[in-house]
C-alpha cells in the first residue's frame, strides 16, 4: 500500500511548525503519489507550505499530486513539491536496488538544505518509520544531513552558484534538483548554464528527485521548467 495517499498534517510537525503558532492556517496538504509522466504534473488547489514572512502569512500552493515516472532510457524520476520528501525516495530507490549505498549525491539547488534535524530518531530498514521521520521531523532544509549520517551517500556535491554548478562528478551518482535554482534570485547564473548543465546530469544519474518548491517559486514557472529539462535537447 502507497504510504503517500494524499493526506494532510494539522500538527506542528515536520514542514507545518514553520511560524504554526502564528498563522492562521493550520494545516498544510501532502499530495497523493501516483505513477505517471510529465502530463501529470499540475498544479494544486491545496496549500503545501505555509510561512510568516514580515508578517506576512504566506500560503504556497504546490502540485497537484506527485509523481513517479521512468524517463525513456529507464531512469527512476520522483516528482514532489517539498525537498523533504526525497530522503523517503531515497530509502524507497535504495531498497529497491537502483543506485548503491554509499554513492554520491549531487544537490542542485538555491539552497544547501543541510540544517542540522531535530533528531536522527529513524530505523532506515523500516519503511513505516522512514515515512514517519520524513513527515513528521524532516523539513525543506534538514533531510540531507540524516541520509549522509546513516550512509546512503558517502560524498556530498552542492551545486548552487557558477562556479559550483561546474564541479566534475566521478563515479555512481544521484541527482537532486530543487527547481528553484531556476527562480529569480538565481538569475545571476545564465539561465542556459543552468539548464544545459542539469541535462548533463540527468543522463549520467541512477535517481533523480525533484522538488518544485512552491514557497521559492512559482509553480507555474517550475512546471514549465522541468517539463523542458525532459523534453528538450541540449542547447
């Protein structure tokens, strides 16, 4: 039975304890996992994330469900809206045998999401419990730091500026793209660089996890983005 049925967390938990006491809004959505392709990915009707910012209550709407997908030549794709979400994945692909524990893992994104988390409190070979720890503790910032502690990958690669972005991978690897390297903040870096160079990546990985990070970007802006990375040549 598929854990991500579709469901909503209304305690301060996991990516809902953001400003929780302060907003209004006291829930956020966990959209429903299906398999599928790109024509599958919308977006949603449902708040996912939901912060204060200089008073502000920000509500970010996500995608309408997630999705997994295998690309033309195989590739495992997970499709979801907050980076937390990827370390369930990553056990779920790991178990799975798709890519070898103690391989690399490249993370392309605005952001190094390696927060320490609030604990380390999960049994890995537990598929119950990897759900739980991923709903309930991890948050957007905080889920690498756990899968380098138990091993799943030995050596980190961040990707987030012009320099990094050109980093040489060797070896195994899985690829972690946070669409919001594509948002406005990032346009510093030529947008073809960006591009071309995640295509580059998507060939040569084993797994690919995806957020579209609807606090960070439109959603609008990164669906469209990520359909191309799939469907258009190297520019």
């Amino acid at each position: 039975m598929e854990r991500y049925c579709g469901f909503f967390i209304d305690k301060p938990v996991g990516n809902n304890i953001f400003s929780y006491e302060d907003r209004k809004n006291k829930k956020i959505f966990v959209p429903k996992l299906i398999t599928g392709d790109l024509n599958d990915i919308k977006e949603g009707k449902e708040i996912v994330f939901n912060e204060i910012d200089e008073d502000r209550e920000i509500k970010a709407y996500g995608i309408e469900k997630m999705v997994e997908m295998n690309t033309e030549d195989g590739k495992r794709v997970y499709i979801f809206d907050n980076h937390n979400h990827a370390f369930y994945f990553w056990l779920k692909s790991l178990k799975e045998g798709l890519f070898k524990k103690g391989c690399t893992l490249v993370h392309v994104d605005q952001h190094k999401d390696t927060r320490e988390p609030s604990n380390y409190d999960v049994n890995i070979d537990d598929i119950d419990d990897i759900f739980r720890y991923t709903n309930e503790v991890l948050n957007v910032g905080s889920f690498i730091k756990p899968a380098m502690k138990y091993g799943i990958f030995s050596n980190l690669i961040i990707m987030d500026s012009t320099y990094s972005l050109k980093e040489k991978v060797e070896g195994e690897y899985v690829l972690d793209i946070d669409l919001d390297i594509f948002s406005k903040d990032m346009d510093y870096i030529p947008f073809l660089d960006r591009f071309n160079r995640i295509q580059e990546l998507i060939k040569g990985a084993k797994l690919i996890t995806i957020a579209t990070s609807p606090y960070f970007i439109e959603q609008d802006k990164a669906i469209k983005v990520l359909k191309e990375l799939f469907t258009y040549d190297i520019i």
